[in-house]
C-alpha cells in the first residue's frame, strides 16, 4: 500500500514537472508580440545588423588615409672572417654593431575628402539597407500572422463541416435503418463525410508546417507551442482607406537618391585621382654604435617632402579619364532609374488602391451571400426533413453555405495584405491605414 502511494505521487510530480515545462516553451502571441520576436531573433535582420556595424566602423575611422605610418627596428650585425685566397684579417672586425632607428611617412591627396564624405554616405545607405531589411522581415510576419488566423478559422469552419456531414450521414443512417432511404443516399453521405475528414487532416497539417516556418522567421526554437491572439474579423472592420494625406517615404526611392549622391562623390574622387597632385613627407632617425670598449653612439636623421603631380588627366585614353567618363554614365543611369522608380511607385499605389476598393466592395457582396447561403441551406434542411428535397440538394445547401463563410474570410485575409504591401511600398509604420486593427 505504501508503495502504491509513493509510485502515486512519484506519477503525480512527473505529470506536473511536464506541464510546467509545456507552460514555459508555450507563448501567446499578438501580432505585435509576433514582430518584437522577430526583431529580437530573426537571422537575416541580425546579418544585416552585422554589416551595418562595419560599415559604421569604416565611417568612424575614414581619415587613416591621412595618418602617417610610423616604423621602427632595432639590428646587430658582426663582420664575418673572410676565408679563401682573398683572406684579410685587417678587414675583419670582432666587435658586433647595434643600430636602432624608427620612420615616418606620411601622404595627402586632395581626394580625402571624398574617402571621408564616402564612407558617411555608405553607412548613410547601409542604415537605409538595415531599415528596408527589418521592414519586409516585419511584413512577412505580419502577412504569415494573418494566413495563419485565415488557417486557423479555416479549420474552425471545416469542423462545423465535418460535424454538419456527420450528423446528416447519422440521420441517413437512421431513415435507411427504418427503411425510409435508399442506400444510394447513405453511400453519398457517407462519401461527404469520409471527404469533408480528408479535408480537415489536410488543412491541419499544413497548419502545422506553416506554424514552424512562423518559427522560424520569430527566430523561436521548434518545440515552441504558439497559440496566435487574434480575429481576421478585426479585419472586416476596416474603414475606407486613403493615403492622400500621407507622406511618401519610399524605401527604394530613397536608396535609389542615395546612390546618386554616392556617384557624385565617386566621380568627384575620380576627378581629385586624375588631376590632383599628391604631397608627401618621410622623416628617418638611425642610432649606431659599435660595442667595443669606448665607442660613442652615432646618430642622423633624414627628412624629405615631395610633391607629385598626375598627367592621366591630360591624356584622352587614360584610365583615368576613362573612369570619370563611367562615372558621368553611371550617375545619368541613376537618375532614369530614380525617374522610373517615382513612376512606378505613383502606379504600384494606385494598383494597391483599386484592389482594396475592390476587396472591401467584394467583402459587402460577401456578407450577404452567408446571409442567402443561410436561409437556403434552413429552407432546404426544413424539405430534405419533410421528405421534400433530396440528399444530393441537403448537401450542395451545405457546401454552398460553408463556401460562402470561407469565401468571406479568404476576401479579409486578401485585404489586410493588400493594405501592409500599400504601407510598405509608401514607407508608413503598418496600422497606418487600418486603424481599427489590433496591431
């Protein structure tokens, strides 16, 4: 008996220590909650995080072009016996000689300036680069969020599916037992039902292997158990939009000036390297002295400044001429491009806005089909009972019905993708144009 009881308890605590540990690997999550883990945990924001930081790094010390090198050395050498014919022992010096000594060397060129104003616009380009990649990390989340609800909710009306193909097939079975169906109806609602379970398991598992990608981008271990705080109903809520008022901030439009201004100053370095005298200066100090009894230290210095001046400018087929050459048609190529990139942005959010006038009209349309697929499927149910329509009918009301609902969530899951890729296009913060979404 004591026995019985200790292996009780020693059951009881594994069952708890277990739920304890399923609570702490088990999250709820908003979609807020959702972004804040991706931010903190996503890989490729953490790459881009990296590669901000060297770039921030090659800003901060621009100017060591500028800096001079400074080298010392330090020596101790001895003369060797001379050995053959040519031997001299009069040549020959047993005592050792050390020498210390230590340069600097320093160079100006007027392009410095570029090399310090260039690695302010890289890094200037970088942040925008570090920006636009935490940007469609955020927006890939928030659309997965959202396909997961539209999952989710899928499910939900899959199983009022199933249960609804399942009480028919039971009802079919009842009137066949009593002799008031034919066989034929019970066969085709036993097949309903044996599809609308196929279905479900299908949806489930897909489910589950988009859960894991979700993981994957929060940056959360596998084994996490995530439930999502949420409703695609938030969604059809949604007022009627516009973005006449808002202020653009296109990401791409941005980099796209930025590169220009990166181009101008490359081609202004390329202008500095073909016609810009360069400045030079070294200044050396030698200590010697050899270790004999009595010698004195002896010591001297040198010290050079020069100047040299480039010809490549003057000479048509130089590579450095060539070079400002490419910069001119690079920064003319730039600019199309920022024409094109503005052209399509004004078209791109236009197309955006047709299709959430059309998805929130759609919507409407939407709402009143469940409402007509309702009263059908109530009418039919009432005459499939009175003996009036037959199975086939019952089933189709039904199909209808739970067509009409999914019909419905997908236009909700349609349009709140549509509204994150018209934010992210324009550059707002997401929740700008859904303002009674729950972010």
């Amino acid at each position: 008996m004591i026995l019985r009881k200790q292996a009780c308890s020693l059951i009881f605590l594994m069952v708890m220590l277990s739920l304890q540990a399923w609570r702490a690997n088990a999250v709820t999550l908003t979609v807020d909650d959702a972004v804040d883990h991706a931010l903190e945990g996503n890989l490729s924001i953490k790459q881009s995080d990296i590669a901000l930081r060297t770039s921030q790094r090659a800003k901060t010390f621009s100017w060591n072009s500028v800096a001079p090198s400074v080298s010392v050395n330090a020596q101790i050498s001895k003369s060797l016996p001379a050995t053959g014919l040519l031997k001299n022992d009069a040549d020959y010096s047993k005592d050792p000689t050390i020498s210390i000594g230590g340069s600097v060397n320093m160079k100006l060129h007027p392009s410095v300036g570029t090399t310090v104003k260039g690695a302010s616009l890289n890094y200037e380009k970088q942040q925008l680069d570090y920006n636009t990649a935490v940007r469609t990390v955020e927006l890939n989340v928030r659309e997965t969020f959202y396909g997961i609800l539209f999952e989710q909710e899928n499910i939900s009306l899959l199983e009022k599916n199933l249960e609804t193909a399942k009480e028919i097939y039971g009802s079919n079975v009842t009137k066949y037992n009593k002799g008031l169906l034919p066989r034929l109806d019970v066969l085709n609602s036993q097949l309903s039902y044996q599809n609308a379970k196929t279905s479900l398991e299908s949806a489930k598992v897909t489910l589950e292997n988009d859960k894991s990608v979700f993981k994957q981008l929060l940056g959360l271990d596998l084994d996490t158990d995530i439930t999502l705080d949420g409703s695609l109903d938030d969604i059809l809520s949604i007022d009627d939009i516009s973005i006449d008022e808002l202020s653009n901030h296109s990401s791409e439009v941005a980099s796209i000036e930025k590169e220009i201004q990166i181009a101008n100053n490359n081609l202004l370095a390329a202008r500095l390297s073909a016609y810009g005298p360069t400045l030079s200066g070294s200044y050396s100090y030698n200590l010697n002295k050899s270790l004999s009894d009595g010698a004195d230290w002896m010591h001297g210095g040198t010290l050079s400044v020069g100047v040299s001046i480039p010809l490549d400018g003057f000479m048509p087929w130089s590579s450095g001429v060539q070079s400002i050459a490419n910069q001119k048609d690079n920064i003319e190529s730039l600019k199309l491009k920022l024409e094109n990139a503005k052209l399509s942005l004004k078209i791109n959010c236009q197309s955006y806005m047709n299709k959430i006038n059309q998805l929130q009209s759609t919507i409407s349309l939407r709402r009143q089909s469940i409402d007509y697929a309702k009263q059908s499927y109530d009418l039919t149910l009432d005459a499939y009972n009175n003996g009036k329509k037959d199975i086939l009918t019952l089933q189709n009301a039904s199909d209808s019905l739970f067509q009409a609902r999914v019909n419905l969530k997908s236009e909700a899951y349609s349009l709140i993708k549509v509204i994150l890729e018209l934010e992210n296009t324009i550059g707002v913060p997401f929740g700008t144009l859904s303002k009674k979404e729950q972010l």
